[in-house]
C-alpha cells in the first residue's frame, strides 16, 4: 500500500514466520551434521553402529538433513528479506506457515522412513513417488508468495530476482524429471537410468546454488549500501553463466556414462567457468565497501570472505577433476567427496551463516553483541577444521588413485588410507563443534526478548523495526 | 534482452533433455526373459537396501565400499567374490541375510550394469 509517498507495509508476520524456518533450517543442520560424525566414524571404527545403524542409513540420514539445511536457509532468507526488496506485505502469510507444516510433516516421515530402513534407493532427494509429490506440494505456498509479493518486473529486477526465480523454477523441473524412472522407458535401460540421476539431481543442485547465491548477493548488497553491484551487466553474465552451468554442466560427472559423447564435451567446456566468477564478484563488491560497513556487518562479512576463499580452492579442484584425462583419475575417489563438502560447507554454508547473522543482527542486534565472540570463535574452528577435512579427503582420494594405477585391493587401500580417514573422521568432529557453536548461538539470540538495533543507516533495511519504508529518502 | 536470453537458454535445454536421453542411451544388450525378471528383481534389491549408500555406479553413491560398476568382470573379483559378501557381509558391511535366490537376482543386475558399461571399461584400459 502506497499512502503520502510512503509504501506501508506489515511484516511482522512474515518474519516471525522467516525466523522458525531459520531455526527449522540450523536444527536440519545440527542434526545433519551429528550424522555426518557418525558416518565418519564408520570409516575408522568398522564395527562401530555396524547392525543397528549402518552407513547404509547414516549417509542418506546426513545427505538428506544437510541438502535440507542448504534450502531451508536459503528459503527462511527470502521469507525475511521478501517484504523489503518488494516494499509490500507478505502476499501469503498463512502460506508460509502451510509450507513450515508440510516440510516438517515430510521430514518426519523421511527420517522415521530412514531409521526403519525404507529407502529410494537412490541419490539425494530421491523418495517413494508420494513422498516426492509431497515435496513439490510444499514448495507451492514458496512459490506463490515469492512471485506474488515480488510481482517481479524482470526488465528491472536486480539480479539476486533473477537468481531466486530460477531457483524455485529449476527447482520444480528437476524434481519431476528426477522421476522420470517411473516411467519404462528409463527404469528398463540402466544407461538412460543413471542419466536422469545425475543430469536431474546436477541441475537440482544448481537450483539451490541460484537461491543460496542469490541470497549472498543480496547481502552483499544491503551491506555495501551500493544496488550497482546487482544490476550491472557483469552480475547479469555471472547470472547468464551460471544458469548455463545448471542447465548443462552436470554432464563432467557423467564421463564415464556409455551416453553421448558430445554430452561430455560440452559440460566440460562450461564447467570451467562459474565459480570463477562468483569470485570476481566478491572481490568487486569488497572493493565498494567501507571500513565503517565492514565494521558494522564484521560477522557477516567475516563468512562471505570465508566462502570467498572456499570458492577459489573448489574451483581450482573442479578444473582438475573436469578435465576429462584427469576424471578418470579422480573419479570415484574422495577427491570427488572434498569437491563436494568443499561447496556445501565452504561455500554454502558459508555463505548461508552470512545470511543467517544478518538476520540475527536485525533481529536482536543487542544479543548479537553479547554472543560475538562465540559466532567468531565458531566461525574460526568451523573452517580450519574443513581445511583439514578437506586436505585428508583429498590425500585419501590420491592414495585410492595410486591404489587403482597399481592394481592394489579395496581392503588394501582402505588400510593405506586409514591415517587420512582418521584425520577426515577427527577434523569431522570439529566442523561438528565450530558449526555446533554457531547454531546454538543463533538459538540462543533468538530466544531473548527482541532489542531493536541501534545503528540507523542510510539504507532502509538497516531500520529493522519500521513498518514503514521511505522511498523518497 | 534479458528475458530473450533467459528464454533463449530455456527452450535450448528443453530440446537438449530430449536430444540426451534420447540419442546413445540405447540398450543393445540381449538378455532372456527370465533373465530380465532377475535383473529387475536384483535392482529393486539394490534400492530397498539402499546399496548405493556405500558403493557406487556409474560414479553415483557412496565410497565407503568399492565401486560395482564393473566388479562383475573385474578379475580380481568377479561372481564368487561378489557372492561371498553378499552372503555374509565384510568388515564394515552388515550381512543382511540374503537368501540365494536374492543373491542370484543382485548378481544378475550387477551383470547387466557390467555389460553395459562400455566406456567405463575403455577408461579402464586406458
């Protein structure tokens, strides 16, 4: 509503609404990660869980709570930050609390279905078909309040628009195509089979990279008070490109795959060039922030500079592994592992705890002030403990290479790779820990009795209290 | 321009989803029709025990076990060898109790997936 110059808008009620699915999101995580501890130790301890809970069940448990992190946080974001960036009240409010239930209804029955032992049986969010019907049910209400509170103009829509639209968009796509193996035609040949796994699930991880990403660059922005950085043509080609990658690159994991050669050439050639540029928008915006800014948003902008360097040491790591002479080498091997944990953790969740205290700042910028320390000491074990997680998976992907290049046994490269596997398992516990801190923070902040924040600056989504946004000023 | 481009991209990937799954993803492969209802069967064993979790196809899955792609033909493995531990589990794998004929259908899909692994095994020569 527009009344005197002034758009008036109401959103309490969606942040209210934003700050459950963030908690919902940090709790996917913690639990996510304490899965993760324990199908690590699975890998030292042999006999460890061996009957009762398996890495037959700990490796979906921690692959489906993580992804469920990445989305959940990155949904929670656009909830809060949605009424600010569309200058009108949440179109839906009731809807987001439709979704919230939905997802936790469904959450429960994954887990549940886990511990009993029902699986898909295949990889990431692959579910009976009821279940994964239920899962594009509840990303409907996310869909209708995004689009329908934003009424995007695209002509003029920054980019981080751009980039949520074709998360949900991909998002939606990639779910049904991830099914197509109900179909004969895939389930009865195991080449077309696997090909819908890893194109549609490739994809679909590129539809949660648009939101995350998306999420950075909006941050990256409100921080810098600078919406070039958004709408320059350099974002819009890093856009370009990356919804590219989505569309096509998925094919460097499929080398091996007897489908269509050309498939392989042309992912490798776009393969190259994503995150690369991602990087080059940091360093960009780093170059358009001042120290005062830098001061005020210190944690967030703390872990965007973590993700940034997690982005140049993945990139180097997907090169290697994309070159197809190398991919042979490196394939099946935890080097693919330290390319994975490398994007979640490094630069995900990075790029996602940016969000979430940005969020927590705004929300109570008074208890945020009081646990720092914490979110700073978290922060610090969180990533040089993935420093030595990542380095042991990548030496323990070597061992396995030189294994294979000399005929050696499984067991006897397991064995060989006992040390690393130690180092991945301990450094493991540590991420458990550093991010363990973060989450409990966040907890913690959003328990107390709300303070407004202090500092009123220039740009309108630093008045964290207003109900009314100056368009004029 | 925007929007042309994005609806550019758009209709290209809907033609190029077509194009790769439907162009050399053929299965050549001649298999009896008793040998089908095995392979079938040995598939929806592989998925309601969720052997992905641990071991990997085509580079899908986990890498706590060794990777079955081609573990069929593999010299140093083989039948006997994939029997063996289906039969009682290994170090770090449970024994799920499977029963022969259960044994004799997760043999048979690990057969298929072999045979129509034929850049896999070129890789490997290579």
């Amino acid at each position: 509503m527009k009344k005197n110059g002034y758009h008036i808008f109401s959103y309490a009620a969606s942040n209210k609404a934003a700050k459950a699915f963030l908690l919902l999101a940090l709790s996917y995580l913690l639990i996510g990660l304490l899965f993760g501890v324990l199908g690590g130790m699975q890998y030292i301890l042999p006999d460890f869980l061996k009957d009762r809970l398996s890495f037959q069940k700990t490796r979906p448990l921690h692959v489906y709570l993580v992804i469920s992190w990445i989305f959940t946080a990155a949904q929670a974001g656009i909830y809060y930050y949605l009424p600010v960036v569309s200058k009108r009240s949440i179109y839906w409010p009731n809807g987001i609390w439709l979704h919230f239930a939905m997802q936790c209804i469904n959450s429960l029955i994954i887990i549940t279905g886990f511990f009993a032992g029902y699986f898909g049986g295949r990889e990431y969010l692959e579910f009976p078909p009821l279940l994964g019907a239920f899962i594009f049910l509840s990303w409907i209400p996310f869909a209708i309040n995004f689009f329908a509170t934003l009424k995007p103009n695209y002509k003029t829509a920054p980019v981080y628009v751009w980039m949520w639209s074709t998360g949900i968009l991909f998002f939606f796509i990639t779910l049904s195509e991830s099914y197509l193996w109900l179909f004969d035609f895939f389930r009865n040949n195991i080449v077309r089979d696997i090909t819908v796994q890893w194109k549609a699930l490739g994809s679909m991880v590129g539809s949660w990279n648009m939101l995350v990403y998306g999420t950075g660059i909006y941050i990256m922005e409100q921080m810098s008070g600078n919406e070039k950085t958004a709408r320059s043509p350099l974002s819009f080609f890093f856009y370009f490109l990356g919804l590219t990658n989505l569309m096509f690159n998925w094919g460097h994991h499929t080398y091996i795959v007897p489908a269509a050669p050309w498939v392989k050439t042309v992912a490798y050639s776009i393969s190259m060039t994503e995150l690369l540029l991602f990087g080059y928008i940091i360093i960009q915006w780093k170059k358009t922030l001042t120290v005062a800014r830098k001061n005020y948003h210190e944690l967030p902008y703390r872990f965007l500079s973590f993700a940034d360097i997690w982005i140049f040491l993945n990139l180097a790591l997907a090169i290697i592994i994309s070159v197809p002479a190398w991919n042979s080498f490196t394939h099946g091997t935890h080097v693919t592992v330290a390319h994975a944990m490398g994007a979640t953790i490094g630069i995900n969740t990075m790029l996602l705890m940016a969000s979430v205290f940005f969020i927590m700042k705004k929300e109570n910028a008074f208890a945020f002030q009081q646990h720092k320390k914490w979110i700073s000491r978290g922060s610090y074990i969180t990533n040089i403990s993935l420093l030595l997680f990542w380095s042991s998976l990548l030496a323990s992907g070597i061992i396995k290479i030189s294994g294979i290049q000399h005929n050696e046994t499984f067991y006897y490269i397991m064995q060989k790779s006992q040390p690393y596997f130690q180092m991945f398992a301990y450094s493991g516990v540590f991420i458990f820990l550093g991010l363990g801190i973060l989450i409990v923070t966040s907890y913690k902040i959003a328990a107390r009795k709300r303070h407004p924040d202090p500092v009123i600056v220039s740009n309108p989504i630093a008045v964290s209290t207003a109900t009314i946004i100056d368009i004029n000023g | 321009m925007k929007i042309l481009i994005f609806l550019a991209l758009f209709v290209t990937y809907i033609i190029y989803s077509v194009v790769v799954y439907t162009r050399g993803t053929e299965n050549n492969l001649a298999f009896s029709q008793t040998e089908w209802e095995q392979i079938n069967h040995g598939k929806l064993l592989f998925q309601q025990y969720n052997c992905t979790a641990c071991h990997q196809l085509y580079g899908l899955g986990g890498y706590l076990g060794p990777e079955l792609t081609t573990a069929y033909s593999d010299v140093h493995r083989g039948e006997s060898y994939i029997k063996a531990f289906l039969k009682n589990g290994g170090i770090r794998m449970p024994n799920f109790h499977f029963s022969e004929e259960d044994i004799k259908a997760l043999i048979s899909y690990l057969k298929y997936v072999d045979a129509a692994a034929i850049t896999y095994k070129k890789d490997q020569l290579q």
